[in-house]
C-alpha cells in the first residue's frame, strides 16, 4: 500500500503521479491519499489488518507517524509475535528527519527508485521505537515550548503558509520571546538518575538527529540511536539571552551540554502552565517509554 499525503509540503500530483507509474512497474500497488488528520492511521491499521507485505508513505514526519501508530496496536497491548507490514517512507515533507536517518534520499524519485531495489533484496532493519501513554513515536517527542511551537506551525500551515526551515526558525525565536514570562515548568523523573525540577522544554529522542535546519542536522541528543534506548534532553530556562549558547552549539552541532541520560522509562509531571490560548493549572504525569520495534526499509544499518 502506498500512503500519500496530498497536503505535505513537497509533494505535487505531477511527482506524485510519476512515483506511483514507477512502483506499479514493480508491485501490486494499493494507492490511498490521505483526506484529513488521522487518515493515514486508518489506512495503515486497514493495511496491517488485510496483511499487507509493506506500506509506502509518500508524506512528511507527521504522515509517517500516523501511519506508524496505524501499524501498531495501542502501546501495552502489542503482540510481538504478530505479522505486520514492513515500513518504507518516501519524503514528501520538509524535515523528513525519519527517511534521511534511516539513510533514504531526500529527493522523492531517487527515494522511490532506493526503496525499490532494498525490496526486491529484501532489505529492512529492525528498529526501537518510543511511545506515551498512548502512541507510538519514531524518533523524537517533545515536551514544553516544543509543543508551542508546533502549535504555531501548524496554525501557519492551516493559514496556507508552507513549513519552511526559515519560517520554523523565526517560529521557534518568537515562541521563545512570547513564552520568556511564562511560569510553566515540569520535573522529568528518570530511574537511577536525580530529578530535574523546573524543566521548561525538552526532548525524548530515540535516534539522532532530532531535527534539520534545511541541510544541517541539530543535534540534541547526539549519541542516541535507534538501538540505545531513548536519549533525554532538558532546557531549564526558555529566555532568548540564557539560550543563546545552546543554540549556538545545535547549530555548530557541538555538544549541547544539557541535561542527558539513556533511558527505557521518563516521566515527567507538570504544574502551572500559560498555554498559548488559555490559563489554567493543571497537573498530569505522563510516561515516555522504549518498547517494540517495526521493520523500515532503510539503507543505513
């Protein structure tokens, strides 16, 4: 099955069409465009349940974790002994930060044509996954200001502005000058580790990088891979001043200097919190936990 996402930021119907000819020379292909947030997820859960060898998705990050959590039952009710699909990704966002680390070329034709020849070789790696309480994660949740800046990226997005590198610097510049007052914080717990109280974001990565900036891979947890258990990457302070040398090391890709630890359980328990359109006080805990795998179709090992 091939998943398309027709909304992701670098896909068009004419690339589209011209990847779909190529795969159909070489596979019984099932095409499905995805219409609305979560189809991807139904699609992959009809793929998995119909026994589907492998499913293709041709769309950003978001696409591809959907589709992941499609594949996969609820975290805590996994059977490891169940046959599911293999995963392929061909980019068609702006980051694909999940194709590129599993080695897949950014350009969505020679994407195609790699993904093509490991499956007819038979080539996929197992690789560790993370999850919440509730959902699977490939490589990175965030906690705190993250989660504000994906808020403002996606109600650009929903304006009709495209995700660029830029437009997701300037985004994260001015969340960070917006949130400077903000008395949000949580405490990240992790075992046989001290707790670090008064977070106010961080990372819970599963591979390296976390993310790109256009060609230049930031790094928060550097040593982190699909294979460590998962990397856990904490800020205490979101002041542009205070922050200005870490990101001066993200960027140069030296070393953050955070708050790290391999780990297989974090949790983390929030207080206070100014969100972006509300004020309320809350308290929650929620777990991040390394679990299970999936087989993807990658060229790095």
């Amino acid at each position: 099955m091939l998943i398309v996402n027709p909304f992701a930021t670098a896909t068009s119907p004419a690339g589209r069409d011209a990847l779909v000819h190529t795969l159909s020379a070489h596979f019984d292909l099932d095409v499905e465009l995805t219409t609305h947030r979560g189809h991807a997820f139904d699609l992959a859960a009809r793929a998995a349940a119909e026994e589907f060898d492998t499913v293709i998705v041709h769309g950003g990050d978001g696409s591809v974790n959907e589709a992941t959590n499609g594949l996969l039952d609820p975290p805590g009710t996994s059977d490891p002994a169940r046959r599911r699909p293999s995963l392929a990704v061909i980019p068609g966002g702006s980051a694909n930060v999940f194709a590129r680390t599993l080695g897949i070329d950014p350009d969505p034709l020679l994407a195609t044509q790699q993904i093509i020849s490991l499956l007819d070789v038979g080539e996929s790696r197992r690789i560790g996954l993370g999850h919440t309480d509730d959902r699977w994660f490939l490589f990175n949740t965030g906690m705190g200001m993250d989660a504000v800046v994906v808020h403002a990226m996606e109600d650009k997005r929903h304006a009709g502005k495209a995700a660029t590198p830029a437009r997701y610097l300037w985004t994260t510049v001015s969340s960070f000058l917006k949130q400077a007052g903000s008395s949000a914080t949580f405490d990240v717990e992790i075992p046989g580790r001290d707790r670090i109280v008064g977070a106010r974001f961080g990372f819970v990565s599963n591979t390296s990088p976390w993310t790109y900036l256009g060609p230049r891979e930031i790094r928060t947890n550097p040593t982190t891979g699909f294979d460590t258990g998962l990397g856990v990457f904490v800020a205490t302070s979101t002041g542009v001043l205070r922050n200005l040398p870490l990101a001066t090391r993200l960027l140069t890709q030296a070393d953050p200097k955070a708050h790290t630890s391999f780990a297989t359980t974090t949790s983390t328990r929030s207080g206070s919190s100014r969100r972006p359109r509300s004020t309320c006080r809350w308290t929650a805990t929620t777990s991040v936990r390394s679990a299970t795998y999936v087989f993807a179709i990658g060229a790095t090992p």
